[in-house]
C-alpha cells in the first residue's frame, strides 16, 4: 500500500514539473515574442553611421538630455556624443517625435509622427493621421501613416547583433506636393535604440545603423 502512494506521488510530482516548465516556457516565448515601452534615462546615447542614395553622410549621436511629463528631449551631435549640437528632437515616452529644432527651423508634428505603438508584438498594427507645420514658412504637411510590426529577431549592425521589432510603415502625404514614404525600422530593447531605420521618400532616401550605444 505505502509503495502504491510513493509510486502515485511520484506521478503527480513529475507532472507538475513537467507543466510548470511548460508554463515558464510558454511565458518566456511571450516575453520573446512582445516588446514593452522603453525605459529612457538621461545620459542614453545612441551612435549611428548613415548615408542617403549618393553618398556617406556625417556619422550622428543622439543623446538624451532630459525627461518631461509627454515623454524626453534629445540632442542630435555631429560625430559623437562630445560633438558640436545639430538639432534638438522632443519625442513621447514611445519614442515618437513630436518638435523638431534644427537648422531648418522648428517643425511641429501633431500629434506625432506614429512610428512606434507599444507594447510591440508580431502582427500588431496601427494607423495614424499626422500634421506637420514648419513654422520657418509656414509649409504644411498631413500624413496618413499605417504601421505594422513584421518580426521580432536578431539583426547584425556595427555595434553588435541583438534581438529587435521589425516595424514597417507605409504613409501617404495628402498635401503639398504629395507622394507615398516607406520607412522600416528596426528597434532593440536591449540597446534602448534603433538599430538600423531605412526611409524612401518621394524627394530622397536615407539609412542608418547602429555603431555604439550607451545607456543613461
């Protein structure tokens, strides 16, 4: 009799291992498979090489220089971290930039260019309405923009090989002089940062990638 309950023990005992390790495994491939908001720090700094279709373009660092209720504000340095200020961008705690400051001027995105909706999981979708004024002369723009999350994997840049949302957008430019914009970006919870961003606009294309990261 005592053998019989140590054998029946033994079963339940196994098959609660055997679901508790099948429960943690289906809970990490959902943390695999979904990428939460960003945490963003001051002091987060993000080093990118980029071109357009000609040529090399001057490498690039983002640096966040401060937090704010609608989300943080960071400068764009010519080079590296310790290079000359190029622009400032106000973005939300998304990562969708809302104002814009550089040698163009101000431009205003209302509400904001809509790269980013998280949480980031495979097949997530979104579309937006964006207007932007450049209040230099007064130039509008309204762009309807669809987004898509195609992937999350592994992707190879300069700085190293990590774990990124594959995200597509596809926008429409419904005033001015019109055309269609493609733009496919990769973000990387690990580095904080987009590991490559590859735009195609009706007036120019340009890429960059990742060369080194720092976190705040």
């Amino acid at each position: 009799m005592r053998a019989c309950i140590l054998a029946i023990l033994a079963i339940v005992t196994a098959a609660s291992l055997a679901f508790g390790s099948a429960a943690s495994a289906q809970q990490q491939d959902v943390v695999a498979t979904t990428i939460e908001v960003p945490v963003v720090k001051v002091g987060d700094t993000c080093v990118y090489a980029r071109r357009d279709q000609f040529k090399e373009l001057t490498p690039y660092a983002q640096v966040v220089v401060s937090l704010n209720v609608k989300g943080y504000v960071a400068e764009f340095r010519d080079r590296d971290a310790t290079g000359p200020k190029t622009e400032t961008a106000h973005y939300t705690r998304e990562g969708n930039v809302f104002l814009n400051d550089g040698p163009a001027g101000k431009i205003v995105n209302a509400p904001f260019v809509p790269r980013f909706q998280f949480p980031l999981a495979v097949g997530k979708t979104w579309n937006n309405v964006s207007y932007s004024y450049e209040l230099a002369n007064g130039q509008k723009g309204t762009w309807e923009v669809s987004g898509k999350v195609e992937a999350i994997e592994e992707l190879k840049v300069p700085a190293g090989t990590f774990r990124a949302a594959k995200v597509q957008l596809t926008g429409s430019l419904k005033s001015g002089s019109g055309g269609v914009m493609t733009e496919t970006i990769w973000y990387s919870p690990d580095t904080g940062c987009v590991l490559k961003h590859m735009r195609n606009y009706p007036q120019f294309k340009t890429s960059r990638e990742l060369t080194s990261f720092q976190r705040g």
